[in-house]
C-alpha cells in the first residue's frame, strides 16, 4: 500500500480506502446523503459514519476533493471552487437516483456544504466542527505566508498516515480562509434545516467560531450541539468519546426530517 504521505511530486499514487465511494441500502426510501471530508483527508474519514447511516437506510454518496487522496503537491494547486465543483457534482448525481438528499460536511467539508446550500435546494445539512476562524494566528496571512513558505509540516501517528497528509500546504490554508469569506455573506439567506456540532476540546478551528457561524444562519428548523473538552475536531472518528452520541444526534435529527415514502428495493 502506498502512503499518502509519501507520493513524489506531481505523481500522485492514490489508495482505494481515500476515494470517492457510494453505499447502497438493501431497501431504499429515504432522502440520500452526501458527505463531505476535511482538509487534507479524504473519504475514507466518512466511511465509519456512511457505513452506520447506509445500515440506517440512507443511500450514502463521500465525494473527495480535488487535491485530497492524492498528493500535497496535487493539493498545494488547488482552489476552493474546485472543491464547490466537486461536491456539487456528486450532489446532483445522487439528487438524480434517489431525489431529496441530505448534505453533511465535516471542517472544511462543511463550509463547503454551507457553499452548496446557498445555491441548491437541500433536505437538510449537518455541520460536524463548522467554523469561521482556525486555532493558528498566522492563518488569515496564508496569502502573503504562501508565497515564502510552502508547506506546514505536521506529526502523524502512523495508522494515520496513508489518509492524511503531513504536510498542509499554505496555498489550501488560504483557499479555506477565501471559502469562508465566500460563505460569510451567504449565511443570512441559508434557510435549509441544519444540525450543527461543536467540540470545546478541538485544537484545529476555534470552536466558538462555530456558534458565531450557525447564529448568522436564518434556518427555521435548527439545532446546536457543543461536546466538552474530551472531545476533538475529528467528530467522524469512531474513537472520539462522543462518537455515540454523535451518531444518535444526526439519526434523529433526519429521521424527523425525512419523509414517509414507500420502500422499494435497493440496487445491489
């Protein structure tokens, strides 16, 4: 298996477990669901929940990201619209198969799902560690940072390594900071059902940032959820302390959303 972490410039060598993925009930009739990774990750972070909400009956759709999955060099050339594009386009397929679908978005995942609902008519979203302000002082300046240095280099456990990169380009910084001066304006006019969740022990993005960011949004039906300090920025990792009630937060909260529809068989 080839690490992520270890592809040589301009020649990414992805692994199945980071690509895009879809999973199929054995009876559909519910909305679909999209879901959308971090920064530097890729699908194979949303599996464990696609897995638990696919046996929910959810036909799951995890999109990756141009630049995720492949290589930090793939990643240092791209821009936030392309993982607008990307996401839109894998919504609009599932939209087309299975009709209503759900949008769910983890860190940057769900800024980009805040992209998608100010332009499309969505059942719901769900925003796991959502945020308008990162931990790091210095990220605001990836702008002018980028231009000098190229890279911020990170530790990762090994068992990690093949699914995230160690190092996060500065340019991918600034296309995150660019993404959420795009969706700031948009925020006001979001009016799509929204779960959203927090965690006081996350070190990445500044958790309050977060509330700030679902005060701002006009959705009639909304919820909030902040986990204590036990709890980090990876809402989507089985081994977080509040991953079960994570998971029964989000399966309530679509089920009082979803439609009765008629089963019908799903595709294999």
């Amino acid at each position: 298996m080839t690490r992520g972490k270890k592809n040589a410039p301009g020649c990414p060598q992805p692994i199945a477990e980071n690509q895009a993925f879809q999973l199929r009930p054995a009876q559909s009739g519910k909305p679909g669901v999209l879901l959308i990774h971090g920064f530097t990750a890729s699908p194979w972070e949303m599996r464990p929940l696609a897995e638990h909400l696919c046996g929910s009956g959810y036909h799951v759709a995890a999109v990756r990201l141009p630049g995720h999955g492949t290589s930090p060099e793939d990643l240092c050339r791209r821009r936030c619209e392309e993982w607008i594009a990307a996401a839109r386009e894998t919504l609009d397929i599932l939209g087309r198969e299975v009709g209503q679908v759900h949008a769910m978005g983890l860190s940057t995942g769900a800024l980009v799902c805040l992209a998608l609902a100010a332009e499309r008519e969505l059942c719901s979203m769900v925003l796991l560690s959502p945020f308008l302000a990162m931990q790091h002082r210095l990220a605001p300046l990836t702008g002018l940072l980028r231009y000098f240095r190229t890279y911020q280099h990170r530790e990762l456990p090994d068992h990690l390594s093949p699914y995230y990169y160690d190092r996060r380009p500065l340019n991918g910084i600034y296309q995150i900071c660019r993404l959420i001066g795009k969706i700031k304006p948009l925020l006001p006019r979001i009016t799509t059902p929204t779960l959203a969740i927090n965690a006081l022990g996350d070190r990445t993005v500044r958790a309050e940032s977060g509330y700030a960011l679902f005060q701002r949004l006009s959705s009639p039906c909304r919820e909030y959820h902040m986990f204590g300090p036990g709890t980090g920025h990876g809402l989507a990792a089985p081994d977080q302390p509040s991953w079960q009630a994570m998971l029964n937060l989000i399966l309530r909260f679509l089920a009082a959303l979803d439609p009765p529809r008629p089963l019908k068989p799903g595709a294999p």
